[in-house]
C-alpha cells in the first residue's frame, strides 16, 4: 500500500477513511460531486472546488472575465450533476500583490454573471495574498423534484449516455496553449474558456426520477466513467465511435495533428453530464433533456456490465481497458 | 479612488459593490465572520477561509498537525464570533507534487481531530496540484440560542470587550519565525500553532442576548475593532493599559526586544472575541464566559463612542488614531 504511488484518488480515500461514513443529516458524503445534507424539509448539496493558476488556467489567454466564468462553470456543473438549484456561495480569493483592481473586477463581474443566470448569490468569502491567483468557490443548493442523484445507483444493463459533447474543451485548451489565437476556432475556444454547466439538463433528469445514476465530466469521460463504476460496484463499456466528439473538436484535432478519441477520453473540464439509466426509458429522458436545456442532445454512449473497469471498444472492434486514463493531478507524469 | 491603494478593504467593497445588498433568504452577506441564511426553521452560518504557505504559515516550524488544526481552528473562530454551532465543513486541499502521505495525514488528522471536538463533520471537498500547500476550509454551523451575533450592533456608551488574551499568536510566530524552539516559549508558540476557538464563549454571549456586536479578532484588534465601529457607524476608544496580555508574552518580547503592545494592537490570528455590551451587563456576561469556557476571563478594554475611528488612549493618557492598524495583505509595506 505504502509504495504505490500517492495519486489524488488515494489523498480522497486517505481522507475518507480519517473522516468515517456519512450518517444522521449527512446523507452523502465525501466522494460525490456534491455533499448532500438533509436538514429540516430541505436537502442541501454543497460544493467546493479550488482553482489555481499554473494548474487549471494560463493567465496568458484567459481573461479575468473567463476566469470567474470558468471557476464558477466548474462549481456550478457539480450541482448540475445533483439535479440541484443553484442557492449561495462564498469565494476565497488569493491574489499577487499588489492586486490589479481591473482583473478583480473582470473575474468578479464574470463568476457573478454566470451565477446570475443560474440564480446563484454570492454570501461571503475571504481575500488574502498567495504567490498565484488561486480561486476557491463553496456553493450551497438545494434538492430539486425527485431529489438528488447520486453516481452510485448504476446497474448492469443500464444505458451510459452523456449531454453535448466531449474534448471540447481539451480542444479549446490545447488550441490556446498551442499559441493559436481563439477565433481560429471560436467553438472549441468557448468550451474551454466559457463552459456552460448543465443545470437545467440536469435538474430534467433528476426531475423524472429515471437516471439511476449521474456525475458531471469533468476529468474526461475514461477516469469519470470508472468512479461511476466503481461507485455502484459495476463495470461499464463505451463505444469509440459513439463518443460525440463535435466537427469543431475533430478540425481543431486536426489542425493542431493531435487525436480527438484523445481528447473525448482523458482530457479535462467538458462538464457535460454522464448519467446512466435504463435504455427503455432512453427516449423520454432524451425529450425531456432536449426540452428543458434547448436542444441539448443526450448521447448513448456505452453500457454498464456486471464486473468492474471500463473498456473501451474501439472501431475495430477490440476492447481496451481505460479504466482511470483521466486526469489525476498528482499520476506520474502529469502535473 | 483608483489612485488609492487597492488594498484587501478596498476588494472587498468591490464585490460587495458588485454583489449589491442581501436580501430574501440570506439576512448577513460580504462583511461579517459568516453569511448568515434563513431557510425554513433554521438559520445557518456559513463562512470560507483560504492559508496558503508562505502568507499564513511556515512549514519550517508549522507540522502537518499543526497546520491542519491552525486550519479549522480560523474557520471554527468565524463561526464563534456569531455564536455558532459547527455541523459541516468542506475542505480543498492544494497539494505541491508529489505529495507526502504523512504530511497528509497528519494534516487530515489535527484538522479532524479539532473539528470532533466541536462536533464538526467533514462532508465533502476537493484535492489539486498546487504551487505552494494552499487550505480552503468552508464551514457551515447552525444558529444557536438567541440567533446569530453580527459585528453591526455597538451603540455609543457600550464597553468593548474581549475575551483571553491578546498579542499571543504573533509572539509565538515572532519567537518560532526567530528561528527559537517552541519548547523555549511552549505558551505562545501554542497561541501561533494550536490556537483555541472560542466556541462554548461565542454561544455564551450570543445566548444571553446581552451582546450588541461581536466578531473574531484575527487581524489585531486595532483593525477588527475599526470594522466593527464602521459596521455600527460608530467610533470606540481602547486603552492601551487595559490591554489583556499575558506573562508569557511579555517575556518574549523582553526576550526578543520586541513592543508587545504592537503585537496585541496588530499581531494577527488571536482568534479571542471582541464584542460590545452595556456596560451594567458586564457582571453577568462575565460569569457567563467564564462558567461557559473553563474560566475564560473577559476584559473590558475600552468603550464606544459616537463619531468614528479608533482611538488608542495611551499610558500617559495621550490618544493616537490607530483606525485599521491591523494587517492588511495588500497593505504596502506588508505582505
């Protein structure tokens, strides 16, 4: 146990096992996208992510106004992936001194504009120096209809489908790191820079009550799919040629020669919903998604086995296993 | 205005600014300890504070333990200062890769193990690669007694009063940042390492219903007493001679040729209570403090007057404006 390697999965069980099972008002705990609290009439899902410069974002092409649009999308997705209504939040903000007053108003006026839409109110917060702009959101919601789902309901047999598309945003990032300037590829540019969360998609799925279980993409599909699994003790397959990868992502992969399965796969920050459900009800979930979220498609992407792992059954039909070729910040030979 | 130092005051009434006036559901926003929000028969606290190495700790003489208690020990004191019980906390861990497995768990372990006493559950949080390690705790508590306590109630003629000691904290950081050993002066590096929120105190105040304004002092009373002023639109008076500071910080200034007054009027982190109060109440207030929290004493050291700012009346009876003499990150000169 002790030699193998300390991955971010392994800091999440480390603390998981300090803090013990949830129980009495804490009905879920550590491990889901959001923690979900019942107290008095209200179910209450809370949220936090942290951002940090040099990590998730390169201050070179991403403006304040993307910033605050970026780490508030990133919170948001986790109550979309709850079903949830977006309610509170508190920011911690850390800063290089001496602070520009015009980022600061950029990253505010774009986190709050987003939030806006959503009906999210900023409550409280913190400012303080650190040695790169780092960006904590904490964010209160509330259970919406049927109440929240959790990734931990999948059953063999189940439908694994995704909203919009994936590796756009692995696109867009790649694109902008390359040195290519955003209207080059203004699509695959906004995904990475101006992520729309899912929340009116999923508060349709958790609303019908059919999703046996959902989690937001944010780690790319391989590596969320295989915690999906892993927290129904299930297993799962995805159809390579099935990935809606979107006509942006594939010219973007193109240009820049590098492969968009890739990008479907492993690469970060989609915040599409994952969800899985049963293929008969397949139809009905995908009207009521089209209908709440404009258009928004579902995509049927896979199946969830009895077993464990994810396997990947690409176009030749060979099956490779991918379970957690996602992004894990502290994996050997990812930073 | 933007010729004028963007300092962390002048962020703060950016976003608030931007964010506009609480209203519905959240009755306290940007400015006090903690949000305070009404939803159905409750009234929750919520309140984020963001460390980072560096700026608010030095892993040359702070251990895992240390920091992990340090850690809640500031978000558990916001929750105080409104008279809070603690339910749930989530933490965001930034982590330098590759992280150590036993600075985590020692870390996870002083902050856990702080957070039982007071009966606080983590239930949730999120894990990143990080420059530098970089805490962000987000703690919500649920209103006690007689409600919550804000920093906006103090009315001219009310005593100002704290309680403990204060100066502790930023000997003991003076003394282990002179690179002495904790064992040479165990007392205040305890204040700097193992600070002690004042939980049962805060309810004791707030329950009485005799207290008019309080709030946690983590930035030297010279500066959290000017806010609570300018939340109350009033002005106070502190008397140097009446300043609560302990034996054993004394002889570290001695020790260390250092002005402890200057370390109790703007020495951070003391997380000891200011609050205001009729002066006829103090008796009763007094006895409830210390019969609440083991004998913790309560100091009067000044009063609220009409007008505004913060005069410190020095031992030869000469008054000096020290209105936000207290630490400011953005503060030329500080950092």
């Amino acid at each position: 146990m002790t030699s193998a390697p300390f991955t971010e999965e392994a800091i999440i069980r480390l603390i998981s096992r300090a803090v013990g099972p949830a129980g009495g008002e804490l009905i879920t705990g550590i491990g889901d996208d959001a923690a979900v609290i019942a107290a008095g009439q209200a179910t209450w899902l809370v949220t936090t992510d942290l951002l940090v410069q040099g990590v998730h974002f390169n201050l070179d092409y991403t403006s304040g106004g993307d910033l605050g649009h970026r780490a508030m999308a990133a919170n948001l997705s986790d109550l979309a992936a709850m079903g949830a209504v977006p309610r509170w939040g508190l920011l911690s903000l850390g800063l290089p001194p001496p602070p520009r007053r015009r980022f600061v108003q950029e990253l505010i006026d774009g986190m709050l504009a987003l939030g806006r839409e959503h009906g999210l109110v900023l409550a409280g917060g913190d400012t303080t120096a650190a040695p790169v702009v780092t960006i904590n959101l904490c964010l209160i919601g509330e259970a919406a209809g049927a109440g929240p789902v959790t990734r931990d309901g999948a059953r063999p047999g189940d439908a694994v489908c995704v909203t919009g598309w994936l590796g756009a945003a692995a696109a867009g990032l790649a694109w902008l790191a390359a040195g290519r300037s955003a209207a080059g590829a203004p699509e695959v540019a906004a995904a990475h820079l101006r992520p729309q969360p899912r929340l009116a998609a999923g508060r349709a799925l958790a609303h019908g009550g059919l999703v046996h279980a959902m989690m937001d993409v944010s780690d790319g599909i391989a590596s969320d799919l295989a915690r999906l699994a892993a927290a129904g003790q299930v297993g799962a397959t995805v159809q390579a040629g099935r990935l809606p990868i979107s006509a942006a992502t594939s010219r973007a992969a193109g240009e820049l020669g590098a492969d968009p399965l890739a990008w479907a796969l492993s690469g970060g920050e989609d915040f599409e919903l994952l969800f899985t459900c049963d293929p008969a009800d397949l139809p009905a979930i995908t009207a009521a998604v089209a209908q709440a979220a404009g258009g928004l498609p579902v995509t049927r992407v896979g199946e969830i086995t009895a077993g464990e792992g994810v396997r990947l059954i690409r176009a030749d039909g060979r099956a490779v296993d991918i379970t957690m070729a996602g992004f894990d910040h502290f994996k050997p030979g990812e930073s």
